[in-house]
C-alpha cells in the first residue's frame, strides 16, 4: 500500500507576515520557510501507519517554484521514501492543485491520499476535499484519530459538535487536523540519508492540466492597527465607559 | 513614620513577601515597606526623604535575580519600578529605544521587532526581568557569544545617585569620548551607587532567520573541540551546554519527552544563522565530522520555528526545573580554553566532599561561562543543606581563583558572594571600590550590605 503526502511550502507559522510595501503580496524574500504544520501532521501519520507495518511506501509530493525541494528534503529526512517535484513558478490554488494530484494519484495508485486540512498561507481548506471529488472517492477530513484496517480506515474528525467517527472504504483521501499527533524531529544523519532518497521533477504543463487561476486576488492589506489602550483612573469610569459603548 | 507626599506605598504581609526577595530563598524577606514611584523626580524625592529617616533603600526590578542582590530581609524600603513601565522614545536612525527603568526587557525586544530591529541580549527571564534591575547587573544570557552583554547596548542612563543628585550620563550618544565615563561605573553596580530610572539602549538589524541544532556529545572533553569546529563552519549566536541531569529535570518539571532517542551525558543547543535554510548543509558537513571525530554521538536539526523553540526549551527551562530543590548556584567564569579542565576539577571537588549531592550542570562554555547547580536532597533542610553549602562554597572560590576566573559571570556578587569577593579581587580594588561607594551614597542608605559588606 502506498501513501501519498501532498506538502505545500509556506512562510513558518512562527514568523510574523507582512504584507509587501506594494500591496501585491506578503513578503517571503529572506523569510523562514517550512512545511505547512497541518501538512507535517499528515505526513508524520503517514510514516506512523508505514512504522506500523501498514504501508510500504510514503511519497511526499508538492506543487510550486525549485525552492520546494528544500521542503521535499525535510519530508524525506523525516522518513518518507521518495518525493515527487510539480515544478511551477505560477500560483497555484485549490482547484489547479487538485487536479495537478488527481495525475498524480493515477501515476502513482496510492491507497491514500494524506494532506493537512489547510495551508496556514491562504486557509482555504479546498483541496482536499475538490481531489475526493475529483477522484471520486470517500473523504474523512479535519481526523484527530485514524485506525487502519485493511480496506477500511476508521476516522474520528473533530466537528463543531465534538467528535464524529467514520469509516471509510479505501482509497480515500484523509486530512489531518492538528491534534493527530506531534511531528518528530528530522535527525542530521537521516538529512544525510535523504540526499540519495529518489526525487522526481515533473514540470506542471506536462501533466497536461487546466492549472490558470480561477479567482483573482486585488489587494493585500495588513489588518488595522489596534488602537492604543488607555488608562482609567476608577472602577466607576471603567463602567461609565462600557455603558457609553452601549456595551452593559 | 512620616512618607514622602504622593509616592504609593504599601506594607502589608504579602507584598513584604513578594517585592522582599528574588529568585534566591535563602533569605527571609523582612522588607519595611515597598515605594513606587513615578518618576525620576519621585525617586528623588525618595532619597531626600531616606537620607533624613536613615532609612535604606533596596532598588526593586523584575527580581528575578540569583545573587540575592534585590533581596530586603532588614527593614528596607523597597523602591520597586513597577509604575515606571514607559517606552519613550524609538529612534529608527540610531537606532536606540529609551525607556522608563520599570520596563520589561522582553516588551523592549517586542517593540525593537515590531519596528524591524532587535534587542538581542536575551535570557529565560527576559520577560519578567526589568530593563533598570538588567543595567544594574549588567545582565547576560545566551547570546552573548555573538552580541555581549547588557554593558554593551547601555547608550544612556538617568541615575539618581545616594546624594540626591540627578545624572544624565552620556544621553544617548553612540561616541563621546569626554573623560570618565560614569555610566560605566553604574552598570553593574548593584544598586549600591545610584537608582536607574531611565535608560537608552542601541538596537541593532533584525536578525536573519536562525536554525537551532541539538546535539548529543560522548564525553565532556568533546564539548570544546565541538564548539569550535562548529562556530569555524557556521555563524553562531548561541552555544549553550547543559547535562543529562538538566535533561531529567526539564523533563520530570514539564512531563516532555526528549527528542533524541537516548540522554547522552552532554548536550548543547546550538544555534546559527540561516537565511535560506542553505547553512543546514554546512551544519551537517560539521556534524558528520564531529561524528567521525567520535565527538558527537546523535543531533537534530530544527525545520520550523516552532521545533526550534522547543530544543530552546530543553535549556531555558532547567533554571526554572530546579527551583523546587533550592539549588545552591555557582555562576563562574573562566578563560574559555580552560573550561574543561575547569570543569572537571569542580565536579571532583563537590564529589569528593558530598558524594550525596545531585550536580546540575549547564552554561554558556561559548563564552566561558559555566552553572553549577547543586540541588537539596529532598531529605535535607534548607537549613542544613545550606550550610554544607557554605562549607562548600570557599573550596570551589579557591578553584576558581586557581583557575584565574570569576565567581560572578553574570549574576552579581548581592548578598551571595560577597563575602568572598576577596578570593578574585585584590585588596586595594575592594578599597576603591568602598571609596567610591562612599563619593555616590555617603549615607549608605543604597543597597547596604550588597556586594560590599556594611562597615559599621
């Protein structure tokens, strides 16, 4: 059984984001890079199930310029077996992104496809879910916890109610939400070992998809900035105040 | 007892507790009373009026000190800075940040960022500890590898000397080459000279994007020969050392797993500059000879800020691990090549004397700088595993003076050391420095007893 991880790169989810001085953007020249977190999640799943024995193979795939690759080293050194490069230097969204991996998926027949729920960058929480649709196959989003058993995954999601629990007949795309587990660490000589690990570039236009923008981004705009507080003198002005603001 | 007008005071038992100790609890607190001024004219104020009570003053920052340097157990008023918290002033061009003396020196590294600077001294307390409390200790941490210490950043200071006198001395400028610089004098002093109530601080560029590497190493004697194949290939600007025992704390206070497999005796958490993820590479050709080398055993690499943040965890939190065992502390200092011989003679000697105690040791070694923390046996008294400390504590100052090192890298001298400043300083330094005291605070009503003890 094969498992394939879809991994987006993204400004690490310790920097703070700026938008560029031109509004065109956010900047990412000379800024921390790294798997996006839900992605790494996915990932670390995906090499837990192989450590089970339940999987022979993890692929990691992403989408995006070269400088992908730095991201594609760190899921081999963390244990995947191989990685698979769609070189673009284009922007790509949800949609194209699905349909880049559904070629993906039917080059490479895997059993699951594991991603996170969203990429921390742009949120969109789409791709996933357009791949299932695309593939025509189940999908068990947002799981907290997935028990492999043959053909059939049980997946316990974290819904606005609670817990939810399904199962799903394989193949079957699966997202991670972020209490699944805790990625390891990537050990220096597994870095070392990653190096040989196989790494195949396939450029985008090749897998002969429809990859143009379905939705047109006009401006990037930092968020207000947040009025200063201020400081008042007694508990009486304090509610004098609230009750101004209509807010007792 | 009559007060000062309009300055706040309190003296009820909680605060006496609270504002009447530091991270050290060796010492009851027996404060008088705790003031909180304003302003430097409040501060005045203050002196004025202790000088006319003989009452002492005990200058009160964050209190996250390990010397017992901000500690009142003798009937002090405390002067705490706590509503002297203001940012005055961010000059992008310097670029400096002046500020109020009660001001947090992790809000100074927060507003530094926020305008694409960086105030890079930096240690576990930075949160808590005060930008006032941090000048008068000349405070350190773990990036003094690459960017020294507090001293080094001072470019202003507002001071309120014992008689009452308000000194702007050197207001900020980056050269000013006019005779004896008495900032200098200030930073460090414990207190003992004047009261900081604003301060200036250069900045400098917001630092590239930094990886963190943990690495395990098989022996002690490795460590040094680590350190510098590693800061031969990389741009460090950490190297913080620490040993299994730290490792068994961490883990136990904070119920977290070690990322590598197996607690080897020393480890060091490593950090270095990485703009664009490329030095990992030069940091592996290190790795794989110091693995060659037979040196280093096991490492990892951080790939995210928040996996770096965590191997930071492993060495910020042991201080904070150990407090439950009322560790006895030694903060010492020698020359950097000397560190290892160092090191293992001081670990002989407290386990020739007391084969019982548990030895926590960790440290800067980037700079020379080493923590040895002996914690209580938990069947012990405070009382009495302080006093085989204190029968401890001349041997390892002797080593120490052998050594030609300090007893005081970077915690300060307070009530802790005091008495054997004479083990590193000469008689006619400790002379001066009486006399100097006595030009700033002829009244003595600074700080008395810390650093230098009270004549009477």
């Amino acid at each position: 059984m094969k498992i394939l991880v879809p991994i987006k790169r993204v400004v690490d989810y310790n920097v703070r984001v700026r938008v560029k001085s031109d509004g065109s953007g956010v900047e990412t020249e000379g800024v921390k890079m790294s798997i996006n977190p839900f992605d790494e999640i996915a990932l670390e799943e995906a090499l837990r199930i192989k450590e089970a024995g339940k999987a022979e193979e993890v692929i990691v795939c992403s989408i995006g310029s070269k400088d992908c690759q730095q991201q594609l080293r760190t899921g081999l050194a963390m244990g995947a077996d191989r990685a698979l490069h769609v070189l673009t230097d284009d922007e790509v969204q949800p949609l194209a992104a699905a349909r880049a991996l559904l070629k993906l998926v039917e080059k490479e027949d895997p059993k699951i496809v594991f991603l996170g729920k969203q990429a921390i960058d742009d949120d969109c929480n789409q791709t996933g879910q357009m791949l299932a649709a695309l593939w025509q196959r189940p999908q068990a989003t947002f799981a907290s916890k997935v028990d492999l058993d043959g053909e059939i995954a049980t997946v316990t999601r974290e819904v606005d109610a609670g817990l939810e629990t399904l199962e799903v007949d394989l193949p079957a795309v699966l997202t991670s939400d972020l209490r699944l587990n805790e990625p390891r660490f990537v050990k220096l000589p597994d870095i070392m070992k990653a190096k040989r690990k196989p790494l195949e570039e396939i450029a985008l236009a090749e897998l002969g998809v429809d990859a143009g923008p379905a939705l047109e981004t006009t401006a990037f705009e930092p968020p207000p900035k947040r009025a200063g507080g201020r400081m008042l003198e007694s508990v009486q002005e304090l509610v004098d105040e609230l009750k101004n603001k209509g807010l007792l | 007892m009559s007060r000062p007008e309009g300055i706040e005071f309190v003296d009820d038992d909680a605060s006496r507790m609270h504002y009447g100790r530091d991270w050290t609890r060796f010492w009851t607190p027996a404060p008088h009373s705790i003031a909180f001024p304003r302003s430097t004219e409040e501060v005045v104020a203050l002196v004025a009026w202790a000088r006319d009570e003989g009452r002492a003053l005990v200058p009160s920052g964050g209190r996250t000190g390990l010397s017992g340097g901000a500690v009142a157990a003798d009937g002090e008023v405390v002067v705490a800075f706590d509503r002297m918290r203001d940012v005055l002033e961010l000059d992008p061009a310097e670029p400096s940040i002046r500020v109020q003396a009660g001001v947090a020196v992790g809000e100074v590294q927060r507003r530094a960022a926020e305008a694409g600077f960086d105030y890079p001294v930096d240690w576990s307390a930075a949160d808590s500890s005060q930008v006032g409390g941090s000048v008068a200790t000349n405070a350190g941490g773990i990036r003094v590898l690459r960017y020294g210490m507090t001293r080094d950043w001072v470019r202003g200071l507002t001071v309120v000397t014992g008689r009452g006198e308000v000194l702007a001395l050197n207001r900020g400028l980056i050269k000013n080459n006019a005779g004896l610089d008495l900032r200098h004098l200030m930073i460090g002093s414990e207190g003992i000279l004047g009261l900081i109530t604003e301060v200036t601080l250069g900045l400098t560029d917001a630092p590239p994007e930094r990886s963190v590497l943990l690495l395990a190493f098989s022996g002690l004697d490795a460590v040094m020969p680590a350190f510098q194949a590693l800061r031969a290939g990389l741009s460090l600007s950490a190297f913080e050392f620490f040993d299994a025992a730290s490792v068994q704390a961490v883990a136990a206070a904070g119920d977290r797993t070690f990322p590598l497999e197996a607690i080897a005796p020393f480890h060091a958490v490593v950090e270095f500059d990485d703009p664009d993820g490329s030095a990992q590479d030069a940091a592996l050709a290190v790795f794989e000879q110091l693995v060659d080398a037979g040196r280093v055993v096991d490492g990892l690499v951080s790939q995210s800020g928040s996996q770096a943040d965590e191997l930071w965890h492993w060495r910020e939190a042991i201080s904070e691990s150990i407090t439950p065992r009322t560790p006895y502390k030694n903060d010492v200092s020698v020359r950097v090549s000397r560190v290892p011989a160092f090191l293992e003679a001081l670990d002989e000697l407290v386990g020739r004397q007391y084969p019982d105690f548990e030895v926590v040791w960790f440290g800067h070694i980037g700079d020379g700088n080493l923590h040895m923390n002996v914690l209580r046996p938990e069947a012990w008294s405070v009382e009495d595993f302080r006093e085989a400390c204190n029968r401890l504590t001349p041997a390892v100052f002797e080593l120490v003076g052998r050594f030609g090192g300090s007893l005081s890298a970077e915690h300060g001298v307070g009530l802790l050391k005091r008495d054997y400043l004479a083990s590193i300083k000469s008689a006619d330094e400790i002379a001066l420095m009486r006399a100097i005291k006595q030009v700033f605070d002829p009244d003595g009503i600074l700080n008395p007893g810390k650093l230098l003890t009270v004549e009477r």
